[in-house]
C-alpha cells in the first residue's frame, strides 16, 4: 500500500536516511538518495529499518534486501526491497491500521475487519 514515511536504513554500522514508498504485510519499498546508499546491496543482505510510529515511539525491523534498483548501470542502488524477518507485534499493529484506514474499512456489516486482517497476520 502506498505511504511516504520518513525512515532510517542501518547497514553495517552505517546510517542512511530515506522514505518508505510502499509497504505491506511482510516488508517495504525503500527509496534513498542513491549517491548516499552503499554501491553492494545484494539479495539477501541483512538491514535495519527504523521509523517512527504515530505514536512516536522508534519501531527498528530486522530485514532482508529482496532487490535493489539502481537509476543507472553504474550508480548505487536507489531503491530497496525489504522483506521482514523478525515481525514484531507493533509492526502488525501498526500495519493492521493503516491498512483499515487506507482501505476505508473499519467495519463491514458490523464486524470489525482488523480482527480479520488480524488473523490475517498471526497465520502468514
């Protein structure tokens, strides 16, 4: 689902600030500065990713690159695909409520939809 949240991607002891563009149920579409991302981001890679909730609290996932886009042959990747490794509850809490206010979806015949998204997320 699309967002624009200001984020900070941890690499090896390094820092690099940026914004998630998109993000889903297992991970993020990353976008940073490419002339300030490490030029050797490969698939499989170990990340952290750290933004804050609405309730200003630091929520840091341990990710995993799934692809890295470079604008050219020659550049450092500029946007990321981040997949969860480590879900927390907070991240499902906090996903699970912007998905019901992205889609517009609190209730749908009286039933509250996060209890569904809810199991939703327990099970995947």
């Amino acid at each position: 689902m699309p967002v624009s949240i200001e984020a900070e991607l941890y690499i090896g002891g390094k820092h690099y600030e940026g914004v998630i563009e998109n993000l889903s149920a297992e991970g993020f579409h990353f976008s940073a500065v490419p002339s300030k991302m490490p030029s050797d981001l490969y698939p499989g890679d170990e990340v952290e990713l750290a933004f804050n909730l609405p309730s200003e609290e630091t929520l840091i996932l341990q990710c995993n690159v799934k692809w890295a886009e470079k604008t050219r042959p020659e550049s450092t990747p500029g946007t990321l695909g981040l997949e969860i490794t480590e879900r927390s509850f907070e991240y499902d809490d906090f996903y699970m409520n912007t998905y019901s206010n992205y889609m517009g979806i609190i209730q749908k015949d009286g039933k509250d939809v996060r209890s569904i998204l809810k199991l939703f997320l327990i099970s995947s």
